[in-house]
C-alpha cells in the first residue's frame, strides 16, 4: 500500500469517519474513495484538495513528503 493510501486511512480513522461519509464530505462515491484507501487509484488534484480541506492537513502530509 502506498504512503497516500495509508495517510487517508489514517486521517479517517483518527476521526472515527467511515468511508462514506469522507466521500459524501468530498463530493465522490464511496467506491471511488474506497479506490484511494486501497491505493488502486490516486485522487484527483481536486480530490486531494478536497481531502487535505476536510481532514485539516496539509498535502505535503497526504503525499508523504512531510511527517506532522
């Protein structure tokens, strides 16, 4: 699993979200954001902005760049 998938999971996990409701705060489908957490798919820039917004991180966090 990639560093993107794992953060995401991480960050909805640490907010007792489920899946769901990540992607409905997003504007995706559960299936699509499922795709992210399983790290099949990379979100889409609008996405990642999206997720970085909700979750209250910043995208060098998700993107394994920086640790916090």
């Amino acid at each position: 699993m990639d560093i993107i998938a794992i953060r995401l999971k991480e960050c909805r996990l640490q907010r007792k979200l489920s899946q769901w409701q990540v992607a409905q705060a997003i504007g995706t489908t559960t299936q699509q954001y499922q795709l992210y957490e399983s790290g099949q798919r990379l979100p889409a820039i609008k996405y990642l902005i999206a997720l970085c917004k909700f979750f209250g991180v910043e995208s060098d966090y998700i993107l394994g760049i920086k640790d916090y």
